[in-house]
C-alpha cells in the first residue's frame, strides 16, 4: 500500500509535498465547476479485481495525517464544520438512526442480545446486557473502528499489521476509543428510492441493486444538496421495510447498496464517514466471487473512512421527504473502549 503522494482536484492530478498541505477546504473545487466522479482523471469503472487492486494502492490516504493517525477522514471534521453543522438546527426535530437490538435471532443474523434481570426489589431492579457473539455483522446497529476491523494483505489503515494486534490483544491504533469526543458534522442523506425506476410498489429498492458513484450524484441535483469535505453520507434503500413487510432474508439472496466506485466520489469529495441500512457493500456485484465487500475494504484501508453499518432510516427519511431537507446536524457517540474495534451505535440527526 502505497503512502498518500496525491490527489485529484477535478482538473489533473496534483503532488502534494506534505499533508500538512491538504486543508478542509482545499479539498474541492469551485461549486460553481462541477466535475463527474466518472470523468475524474484515474478514475476506474470497478468492474473487476484488477480495478480493485489498483484503487487500494492509488487511493491510498496513509500517512496523509502522519504515521501514527488514528481519525482518518474523521480529520476532514474541522470545529468550523461543526460550527457548520450545528447551524443547520432550524425545527428542533430529532430523529434516531439506529434500529432497535436484536434480542430473537433471525436468518439474517443469529447473534443477539441477552438481557437478563438480575434483581427486582422494593428499592429498584438491575439487568445485564450480553451479546452471543460480535455485534458486527448484517443485523446491529454499529460503527467499525478505522483500524483492525478489517484489512488488506494482513494491514489495516495506516499500516497497522495483524501481528500488531494479535501481540496487543485489540486493536493498538486506531481503536473505537479513537472516537471518543464524539462525531458532530453535517450528515447528506442519499434517498435511493428517489431515483427513477429505482423503487418497487412496496417502497424499497430491489435486492442486488447497486447505487454507483452517478446515482450519487444524481440524487445530489433531485434532493438540492451537494456534498462538502467532512459530511457524512448515509444510503437510504428500504432495507428495514422490506424486512418488515416480507421478512428476513438470507445475505446471499441479494442487498442493495454502494458499487465500489463510490469510493472515487468519497474520496474527491473529502466524506468523512458512510453509513447504509445494511452492511454498506452491494451484493452481487462484478467480482463478488473474489471479494464480497470491496467498499469495506477501500473505505477503512485506503481510505481510512470508518462505516455505520445497519442503521435505520425509515423515519429519518420520511421527515427529510416532509421538511424537503435532506442535511442535519449528525452526532454519534460510540462508546469508550481500550483497544476496541467498533462500537453498538445510535447515531441522531437533528433537523
């Protein structure tokens, strides 16, 4: 993996002598000069391994902050951005984006939650809360750490070696507990429902849908809003309510969601996390067999970008198709664990 030497700003490529270079707000062009994701210079279509492979080295952001960063894109949060963000409360509105823990195992997800009353007494009662296994997964509610949680060839973002954390017994750099201020930006909801031909009668998008880097962009000129260096951006596909309507299903059956070549517009755009109503990656896609999350991977790897997985925006999204406002203030604040490589989440946006 090779160390951040460069970047793309919509005109060519450009060398950058030190991150102490890339600014906040250096890191897009012009509002008024848009330039497609698809016709960036080294822009790949992602249709293969060989387009993966060569994504992971040359959207490399190791070493962009220095050898021993632990936020990744989160850096990308300045305290002007979230002076920023917190402006965007005009209604007083505030909407949970997380769904509720999974206490019944199902087949899209055996691990559970065990609660259990411990006491009941006259003065109170107390319980205790114990998970059967990881909460990552296709059914928790979770934010992954920007390191240790998954790698490439043995690495994680930055460097970070498996033998490091084996010899650690967590995760050494880049923990969960890397987050512990909290995160505070504008968060962009992408609606995949709104793109034409895109929703079925039910109200959700078809499984196996992928939402390429021009659907984006697409939904960026129908929803009014365009995406700035340290959003949040989070994809709406109906995942919650299909599964109420029809059940569980089976991963292998099919999810929508991002086709790796978003990882182009997250990383022009300067994104600062992703987040999706399931496990982020669309399944199929072209080279599945090979690699089954490539947007994982690109994302906490290359790009040092961490990921909410299996959020719920099924109010988030009608309240923002009600106000006819698709920005928020997004907080999130995972809990403080030592070494730890991910953390049960509630994220909220505040209209």
């Amino acid at each position: 993996m090779q160390r951040y030497g460069w970047r793309w700003t919509g005109r060519g490529v450009v060398f950058l002598l030190g991150a102490g270079l890339v600014a906040c707000g250096a890191e897009t062009d012009d509002l008024g000069s848009i330039v497609r994701t698809a016709d960036l210079p080294g822009y790949l279509p992602m249709t293969s391994m060989a387009h993966y492979e060569q994504a992971m080295e040359e959207l490399s952001n190791w070493g962009r902050w220095g050898p021993d960063d632990e936020l990744g894109t989160a850096n990308l949060i300045t305290p002007a951005k979230r002076v920023a963000a917190a402006a965007l409360v005009t209604e007083g509105i505030s909407v949970s984006l997380s769904h509720d823990v999974m206490q019944e195992g199902a087949i899209d997800g055996r691990v559970i939650l065990n609660r259990e009353v411990l006491n009941v007494n006259a003065s109170g009662a107390s319980d205790r809360y114990q998970y059967t296994g990881t909460y990552h997964g296709t059914n928790h509610s979770h934010l992954d750490s920007v390191d240790c949680h998954i790698m490439y060839q043995g690495k994680g973002y930055n460097g970070v070696a498996m033998e490091d954390i084996e010899a650690a017994g967590g995760c050494p750099r880049g923990s969960i507990n890397a987050m512990k201020d909290g995160i505070v930006t504008r968060g962009i909801l992408f609606d995949a429902t709104l793109l034409p031909g895109n929703v079925n009668p039910g109200g959700w998008v078809e499984l196996g849908t992928a939402i390429r880097a021009a659907d984006l962009e697409a939904l960026e000129e129908i929803q009014g809003v365009r995406v700035e260096p340290g959003d949040v951006i989070l994809l709406y596909t109906g995942r919650w309510k299909r599964r109420a309507a029809l059940g569980p299903w089976r991963t292998s059956e099919g999810v929508a969601g991002y086709h790796a070549d978003v990882v182009f517009f997250m990383k022009e755009r300067g994104v600062s996390f992703i987040g999706h109503d399931m496990w982020n990656d669309v399944s199929p896609h072209e080279f599945s067999r090979e690699e089954l999350l490539p947007l994982h991977r690109l994302s906490l790897v290359a790009l040092g970008t961490s990921i909410f997985d299996n959020l719920d925006f099924e109010r988030l999204a009608e309240t923002a198709k009600r106000l006819g406002r698709y920005e928020f203030l997004f907080t999130a604040a995972p809990l403080r664990i030592e070494l730890g490589m991910g953390s049960p989440i509630n994220p909220i946006a505040t209209f």
